[in-house]
C-alpha cells in the first residue's frame, strides 16, 4: 500500500508539472517541426491520467475478493 501510495504521489507531480507546461506545449501543436514534442507531452499526459482509475479498480477488485472470502472458491 506504501508503494501505491508513492505512486499516486509521483502521479500528482507529474500531472501538476504537465499541467503548468500544458500552455507552452500547446504552442507546438501549431509548429510543424515540434509536433512529436506534442505527441510525447499528449502521451505522458494520457498516461498519467489514466494510472489512478487503473490502481483504483485493481484496489477495488482485491478489496472484493478479501471480502467474499472463501465464497469464490
């Protein structure tokens, strides 16, 4: 649980730092030549977004197996 933890917070820096650069990315979306810098900022983005519904469910998932006890058996 510590881990998760760790990685929830190392998630919210990484959303909070991709956020405040998110205006300046934006700008090269526009220039041809910086587009990949887009599709890597898009992607890192995405990622980090998508990790605590993922952590949650597999949370959710062992908590329910836990809780049914032997009834899965």
């Amino acid at each position: 649980m510590i881990a998760i933890a760790a990685m929830l917070f190392l998630r919210y820096l990484w959303l909070t730092f991709l956020i405040i650069l998110a205006p300046i990315v934006w700008l090269f979306w526009v220039i041809p030549a910086l587009e990949s810098q887009w599709n890597k900022w898009w992607n890192k983005f995405f990622q980090w977004v998508f990790f605590a519904p993922a952590v949650s469910f597999f949370i959710y998932l062992a908590l329910a197996i836990v809780a049914k006890g032997n009834d899965f058996a």
